[in-house]
C-alpha cells in the first residue's frame, strides 16, 4: 500500500502567515500525527473535558499543535492514534510564551499508517510579532486548556497577548541561591531557556560509528528525576565536552541541550523526546544532595513474567541463585565476539528465571553470593520460556537500600530448606540456543499441521521425541582447527588447507554435522544439528568417532546404531528453504537435552494437581 501524500512545507507556511492569508487556514492540509498526548482539564480543580497536545508533520517539518475540545471525543474513540494521517480542514493559531501554536478546529482521518513518513525536522517557531491569524468565527471557538502545566487559550480567533500573561511551564527552585529548574516531563522542543536537575542512572561506553557521511562517536545517557526520564545522545565534539564529567548515580544541573523528538528504534525510555547534547551543554554536579531524584522501580514478580510482551522492557528484583561462568559468543549482527555471563535470579513468587549480562557488565560482575539485586529496564524475550537480558538503558542495583531488597533478603535468610523453584526454563543455557520449556511442547503432528516455520522469518518450537534412525554417511567434515573459524579445509601436498585463514594444517578437527529422524507418538520429522549435538548424542568428539571409522567400520556402524532409540527434549528452529526450485521447511536442533526422569515426574505431578486435572 502506497503511503499518502502530505501537503509537504504546510507547517512553515501556516506559522509564518501574513496578515490577510484568510483561505491558508482553510485550504485542507494532510499531515500526519507523530505523537498525542493527554495534558489534563482545562484548570486545576475544574471539571473542564481534557485535552491533547499533538506533534504534527507535513513530511519536511514538525511542529506543536492542540486539538480544540470539540474533537477530544475521535481520541477517546481510537480514530485519532500515533502514525494517522489527518486532513485539516480548518485551523487558527494561538501565541503561547511568544511563540506560536496551532489549535485544530475541523479535521477528517484519511488513513493509519503503520510508520512515520518522510524525515521531519523541526521548524524554529516564530514569535507572535511575526504575524497575525484571522479571527475565525465565533461558532468554532474551544475551551482553554492548559498544555503541560502552560496555560493556552485555544478560542479560535488569535489576538496578541494584552492582559495577563499565561504562566511558565512548573518549576522550582531546589536550593538557595540554585538554578531554577523544569521537570523533566515539561520539556518539549519549544522552549529554549531551561535546566534540569537529573540523576543518571545509565551511561555508555563511548562507541564509535561509520555512515556515509564519516566517522565519529557517540554516547548516551538516561536522565531521571521526580517526574520521569528522558534519554540523552551526544556526538563527537559534545562527547569530549561532555562524557568526562558524568558518572552514574550522581544528580546533575543539565542545560543548554537540544530537546528532539526521541527515535524510538534506539531507545526504550518512555518519553516522547530525547536530549542532544553539544559541546556548549551546560553540565554542574548538584552539591545539595536532599531531595535529590531517586530511581523508581515498578517490580515484576517472576511467577507474571509469562504475561509481559516479548520484547518489552520491566523492572525484577531477586536473589541471585546461580552465577554462570564468562562465556563468549559471536554477534550475529556485527560478527564480533561478545562476553556474556547468566545469572539465576530467584524472587518470593518461588520462581527462577535466567538473566543475561552483556560485555563489560559481564566481566566485571563481583556480586556476593547470593545477592539482591534490582534490575531496571530489562528486556523480556520468550526463546526457551520466558528469559531477561541487560539492554543499554538497563540498570542493575546490588543490595539496594530499598523496602524490596530488604523483604527479600529476610525471605531467603529463612529458608531452611531452598524450595524446588519453578522454572521458565531449565538450568543455564551453555553455549546458546536456549532452553527447554516444558510448557511449550508441540507434538511432532501439531508442527506440521500449523505450518511453523512457513513464514517469511524462522519460528521456535519445543518437543520431545525419540531418535528412529542416524544417517551414517557424512557424520562429520574435515574443519579448521583454529578457534572460531570452524569452515571446511582441503587436503593438499601441504597438509589440510583453510581458504579462509589463508593457511595449511598437518591435521583437521572433525566436526558433527548430523541429520536424523525423530518420532513421537503422532508423527515423525527430520532434524538437523551440527557438532553440539552430535557430541550429545555420542558423548565423544568426532575425531574419536572418525578414527573409529578408519579403524573398524563394523564397530563404528555398530556403535552409531546404538545411539538410536534415546529419548531427548529438542529446542529447535523452523525455517523455509528452497532447494532444486523445491520448498520445504527445515528443522534445526537449538539445544537437546537428555531426560532427567526426577525432574519430569515432578512436571507430571504438578499436571495432575492442577486445575486441568481436576
């Protein structure tokens, strides 16, 4: 579907009209509505309806907008969302602060698109000396209201301010002779003079970056105080003005920053905008430390992580139950290897789940044992059950000094005997892939009947099932010995050649590549595994098999079909392929696991105390 056209430089038009530009205010301007927010009633203490604030684009710009009280009723009803395209068929303009601020008198929803459209920047609003607005009939006029806590006359006929002027934006001063400062909820791109006083609760590494236009770098930060958090992006110049004099968990006077609209793609912070920072931002660590910001947690238990969205971001507090050791893996998106540590956090709810610590976090990770810890900001994924892993915005506190932590800790303290906790997923995953989650079991039938993996991107399933037969032939491949590398090598007069490394070896390190058929009690499938599994289902490497072979076939086929008839608990990938102009779909084995019969009879228990049993 073709996105729709919207009325491209409208905006810049509008807010610089002339005196006399009568048909501009009703000519019909598409735009599209990038953000809606609801700003309260009218007055404090009044019944008045409420109202909405809207950043609006035409494609090329954006801008500030309110929506007059008459049409509050299409957000309330859904047709006006983040992302609709709306034709403005009559509008005014009102001066707030100085600047002006147009309010939406009559509009129609011509679409919802699923993305924003074009690359808006923001347009520098013009003060009201720099022109005048017709005065619109009496018939279209809406209630004031206030827009964050500014107040703003949203009549239809725009005149200059003569009586007494609207209030600032709420703000405070936070000790003698100190800054007077805006929280952080009340900033918008629209104003130019204010300061924050912020802690931070997170900051980057500097990172570096290469696009077309160059290469710098780059840092962010997430800022929080009373009234919420906003994320804080710095480049080049402003990274060396600005990175040295900040550290986490201190507060901060910040001013003399960019207020833009937040790319949502690389944050999670819940705030419509973001702060950039420049080489001229104003940063004063904040010596008076009463009252000072503290983080604000909103907890999760772990028994309800299974109804928090995939991909989302929560608050967890536990005790660390098990510390995996550093492990390193290879990033898919930059092919770089990556250090990773797991931690085993356990909570009151008698639940265990898996949190992953990412690079530096993970090797500097000294926790006592058996910590409390306060996550802020993790992200939920669901491969192998439900998991958590550490993401840029998130935070981690040790043993706070909190009413959670220390509830927690008396819980734990008591235990005489630590329970059988319930778990998203069993024990610690090891090399990748996931783990096994029993409540997610597909039968072999159930798979293909629902077509997984049929789609445009691969599918995960679990299942348990038994091996009926192992293709012998091509058991394993000849593959360079060096770490990490892992491709095919060539026997040459020089010994095993790697084209990848560039070198040769006296000698190969054979690897399983193994492709087997399972069954289960409604149907059989082919799975595919590579050297993990084979080494699961041999308990030998395959340099140890390979000589077998070359020593004694009869053996070596004797001992393959031995490992038939074993039962294991499968993770694995379902993916579309097409081979020879046939599609078909493949099963690629994430993780097996063999049986722990303690641990499934305690599942089957579980079953027949629950309520489907009953």
């Amino acid at each position: 579907m073709a996105l729709p056209q919207l009325t491209s430089g409208s905006l810049n038009r509008l807010l610089s009209a002339a005196p006399g530009d009568n048909d501009l205010w009703e000519a019909g301007h598409v735009l599209q509505i990038l953000s809606l927010k609801k700003i309260g009633a009218a007055r404090e203490g009044s019944n008045g309806p409420d109202r909405y604030r809207l950043i609006v684009s035409d494609s090329a710009n954006y801008t500030q907008a309110m929506l007059a009280t008459q049409l509050t009723h299409m957000v309330d009803e859904g047709a006006l969302q983040k992302n609709t395209v709306i034709k403005v068929e009559k509008l005014t303009c009102n001066n707030v602060q100085n600047k002006r601020l147009l309010i939406l008198l009559n509009i129609s929803v011509v679409t919802q698109c699923e993305e924003k459209i074009g690359d808006a920047v923001g347009l520098e609003v013009p003060g009201q000396n720099t022109a005048t607005t017709p005065t619109a009939p009496a018939s279209a006029q809406a209630t004031p209201a206030a827009t964050g806590a500014t107040a703003v006359n949203t009549s239809s006929s725009y005149q200059p301010q003569q009586n007494k002027p609207a209030p600032a934006p709420q703000r405070t001063q936070s000790r003698t002779n100190g800054p007077v400062v805006y929280p952080i909820e009340g900033l918008s791109p629209y104003q130019n003079k204010w300061t924050i006083r912020a802690r931070v609760t997170q900051k980057s590494d500097i990172r570096h970056y290469s696009t077309q236009k160059g290469e710098g770098t780059l840092f962010n930060m997430t800022l929080m105080d009373e009234s919420g958090e906003i994320r804080a992006t710095g480049f080049n110049q402003a990274v060396d003005a600005c990175y040295e004099k900040l550290e986490e968990d201190k507060v901060y006077y910040i001013s003399k920053a960019r207020v833009n609209l937040a790319k949502k793609k690389f944050s999670n912070v819940a705030n419509e905008y973001e702060l950039g920072l420049e080489k001229y931002t104003e940063i004063v660590e904040c010596e008076d430390q009463e009252n000072a910001p503290q983080v604000k947690y909103n907890f999760v238990q772990l028994s309800d992580l299974e109804s928090v969205q995939k991909d989302s971001t929560c608050d967890v507090i536990g005790v660390v139950k098990e510390v995996s050791d550093v492990s390193e893996i290879t990033s898919r998106a930059t092919s770089r290897q990556v250090k990773k540590r797991e931690l085993s956090l356990v909570d009151r709810s008698e639940f265990s789940i898996r949190l992953t610590l990412w690079g530096k976090q993970a090797e500097s990770y000294s926790a006592e044992e058996h910590a409390v810890i306060a996550f802020k900001g993790v992200k939920v994924g669901d491969f192998g059950g439900r998991s958590l892993s550490m993401i840029g915005p998130s935070m981690m506190a040790i043993n706070p000094d909190i009413t959670e932590a220390h509830v927690l800790r008396g819980w734990f303290d008591s235990l005489n005997n630590v329970p059988a906790f319930k778990s998203y997923s069993n024990g610690m995953s090891g090399g990748g892939g996931g783990n096994f989650n029993r409540n997610e079991i597909r039968t072999l039938a159930e798979v293909k009947e629902s077509q997984v993996g049929m789609g445009d991107t691969p599918e995960n399933f679990s299942c348990r099932a038994t091996i009926v037969h192992i293709k012998a032939d091509n058991l394993s491949y000849p593959a360079c010995p060096s770490d990490q590398c892992n491709k095919k090598v060539v026997e040459t007069g020089e010994g095993w050649k790697c084209e990848k490394c560039d070198r040769s070896y006296s000698s190969p390190e054979y690897r399983y590549i193994m492709s087997m058929s399972v069954s289960d009690y409604s149907g059989q499938a082919w799975l595919q595994g590579f050297n993990d599994v084979g080494v699961s289902v041999f308990g030998m490497p395959a340099n140890e098999l390979n000589e077998m072979k070359l020593r004694d076939e009869a053996e070596y086929n004797t001992f393959v079909a031995k490992a038939n008839c074993q039962t294991y608990n499968f993770n694995c990938r379902a993916k579309q392929d097409t081979y020879n102009e046939t599609t078909r779909v493949r099963y690629g084995i994430s993780k097996m696991l063999p049986l722990n019969y303690k641990e499934e009879a305690i599942a089957m228990r579980d079953i027949l105390r629950s309520d489907w049993a009953k």
